[in-house]
C-alpha cells in the first residue's frame, strides 16, 4: 500500500494529539484525506482543523482547533502511525463537502495507482451499507464514474468534463503502438477508433524543460502514426467551450484510411 507524503507539520499534529487524549478517535474528513494524499480542492487543502471521529454514543473531543464527527460503523486504518478512517469511509465522508468533479478525483485517486488504497466495490460496499447517511444519494449516484489507472485530478476533470458534455466516454490511460504493435505511448484519455488523444498537463509541463521537450519529441511520434494529440490544461477546465467545440469537430472527422 502507499504511503502519502504528508507534511511533517500534519503528521506531528495528529500524533500529538493522540498523546494527550483518552478516547477512541481516528482521523477522518479532510484530515484523513490529507493523510491518504488525496487531491483535494485549495479550501480542503487550507483547512487548519483537524478531524476527528469517535464511535456513535462516546464522547467526543472539544478543543479548539479540532472538528469532531461520529461513525456508526468502527473500522479503523493506519496511514504509518496514525489511526484513519478507513478510505472508503473517508470518501464517503468527504461527498457531502465537495462538488461531484472533486468528489469522483478523490475516488479515482484512492483506487488508482500499483497499489491502490481501496478498490470500486469497497466503495460500492459502504454506499450500500449506508442507507440514508448524509450525502449517501450523491455518492451513490457518482459510483458508475469512477474508475480506476487515472494518474491526476486534473485527467478526472477532464474525462468529467468530457462526458457531462454529451461527449463519449475516452479510455483512461490508453496505450498506443506503432504499426509493428510496439508500444509508443501512454495517452492520458484517449478516442482509439477516430484516433485522438488528450493529455492533460500540469505546471511541471510547463516549467520544466526536459518534460517539455520530452512532450514534444513524444507528441511527433504519435502524430505520425495518424492520431491528433490534444494538449488541454487548467484554463481548459475553467474556460471549455473552445476545447469541447474543437474536440466535436475532431471527433466528428472518422478517416481511417490510414490503416
């Protein structure tokens, strides 16, 4: 399983928390998404509070600075030393606090990756388990978007983006080969049939010179084998309309006579 890299300042505030109390209490909320290393929204990210739950019935802690939940269902975790939520559970908890785009990026993020915190049918599992909680109908209703070998936020978005605007669904993590079956590369979502891929690119693509020119040296490649590589960033998301006109005319052009 992975290990989040959290910051120091996080960590040795929960663990002095645990020092000094009694109770039975684990990390939960947005602390315990930090702790997962989840991508969360700026304003989760800056939320100093830390989250605690207690089990139903006991008696949780009143401090400052600390946010205090119940939980029905006791199933702690340990992220290193610390006791967590359980990350199905800290989705579920989080539904209710973030839009569905943030909401399913966390999901994904937590059933991604070699080793994945927790798979799709735990998830499934504790909607089911789950009647009536708050916020359990937008989670439940976010299940089928979910999926698993997306490697950011940002290709979440993206895919969300894409499918919210009556777009087809495009494969996450798609690999292309060349004509001899070789591999090429990895698209971060792709439409195999009309031949196009997009790649989302964060800050990194930007500011550092050697993955901008590795980009480019890649993007010749793969559009010399036919395909249209669609490079979309973060005011993509904020402004689409000019990405989800020009991805309907890409989409609309199937020449496949290259083959």
């Amino acid at each position: 399983m992975r290990i989040a890299a959290v910051s120091t300042t996080l960590h040795e505030r929960c663990a002095a928390l645990l020092c000094h109390r009694d109770e039975r209490i684990v990390f939960s909320h947005v602390t315990a998404a930090r702790l997962f290393g989840a991508p969360l929204p700026r304003r989760c990210e800056e939320d100093d509070a830390l989250h605690v739950s207690v089990p139903a019935g006991e008696r949780s802690p009143q401090i400052a600075g600390i946010r205090s939940h119940t939980i029905a269902a006791w199933s702690p975790t340990l992220v290193g030393d610390l006791p967590v939520t359980s990350p199905a559970q800290t989705w579920l908890d989080l539904v209710p606090l973030l839009d569905r785009p943030s909401s399913i990026a966390v999901a994904d993020y937590l059933v991604s990756g070699t080793a994945p915190w927790t798979t799709r049918d735990h998830l499934e599992a504790i909607v089911a388990a789950s009647p009536g909680r708050r916020g359990v109908k937008h989670a439940r209703a976010q299940l089928p978007a979910i999926r698993t070998g997306v490697d950011s936020p940002g290709e979440s978005r993206l895919r969300l983006l894409l499918t919210d605007a009556g777009l087809p669904e495009p494969a996450v993590n798609f690999t292309l080969l060349d004509r001899a079956g070789t591999a090429l590369a990895r698209a971060d979502l792709a439409y195999p049939i009309e031949r196009v891929a997009l790649e989302y690119e964060g800050d990194i693509h930007r500011v550092d010179r050697q993955v901008w020119m590795k980009d480019l040296r890649r993007r010749e490649r793969v559009e010399d084998l036919g395909w249209r590589m669609v490079r979309v960033t973060a005011s993509d998301l904020h402004e689409p309309a000019a990405l989800l006109t020009r991805m309907r005319k890409l989409l609309a052009k199937r020449d496949n006579s290259w083959v």
